[in-house]
C-alpha cells in the first residue's frame, strides 16, 4: 500500500512529470492536474486523493483560489502549498485559508514526504472521528 494517495497541481507540465517520477518512486500514488480546474474537477468526481500538493502561481484559477475551492467541496483533502513565488502574504492566507503547510520550491524531498505522511495521517484521523461518531449516533438510536 501507498505512504498516500496525492494529486500534484502545477501549470508547468515538465515539474509535475519530474516530480510525479520522484514521488512514485517514494512510494507515493500521484495523481496529476495542470489547472485549478482540472484539479477540483478531479477531486469531485470521487477520487481518493489524500493531500494535494498545490503551486501557488498558476493561470486562471491560482493556487489561492484552488485552495478555498477545495476546502469548500472536499473539506478533509489536506492541502500543501507550493510555491517558488513565496510571499509572506501569500503563506499567510493559505494557511489562514487551511492549507496544511506553505513549502518553497525546490523543495527537499525529505521534507515533503514527511509533510505528505503528517497530512495523510491527519485526513485519516478526521476520517475516522467521523467514522465514529456515525457509528455512534447510529448505535444510540438502535437502544
């Protein structure tokens, strides 16, 4: 079994290729979008992405936006922003907005699999409270 299931969200298709061999080589299920559109598109059509990893600076839709449209239809998908256009400002909102993390790129590779690994886990944790809490109220309407 995958470390995760991710979807790798970049407008530069030579990144997102370089990086998805990178990543399945770790061990990683990639997925891959080239716009903020394709991304929720994909993502709302029942996919089992745990953790996108999203540029910031993207045409049409950006990063910024991606992320509040994300958060506002699958709301468990954690959300690591990526960027090589780092703003203060920027990592601000994106955090403030719920991204998981605001990494710079080139990233170390390390460090972003240990950033996908605490993100996937927490997606998971939320699954499960959730799981729980229906069996739950499940269960006390049964007595």
């Amino acid at each position: 079994m995958a470390i995760a299931t991710i979807m790798l969200v970049d407008d530069e298709v030579p990144f997102v290729e370089a990086m998805t061999k990178r990543l399945t080589r770790r061990d990683l299920e990639v997925d891959q979008a080239f716009s903020g559109d394709e991304a929720l598109k994909k993502l709302t059509d029942g996919t089992k992405t745990e953790v996108v990893i999203l540029d910031v600076k993207m045409p049409g839709m950006d990063g910024i936006e991606a992320l509040k449209a994300i958060k506002t239809k699958v709301p468990l998908v954690e959300v690591i922003m990526l960027t090589g256009h780092a703003t203060v400002e920027s990592a601000i909102e994106g955090m403030k907005l719920g991204a998981f993390d605001y990494l710079l790129k080139p990233c170390d590779m390390d460090h972003l699999i240990a950033k996908v690994t605490e993100a996937a886990s927490r997606k998971r944790q939320q699954e499960e409270k959730i799981i729980n809490a229906r069996i739950k109220e499940i269960t006390a309407r049964l007595a």
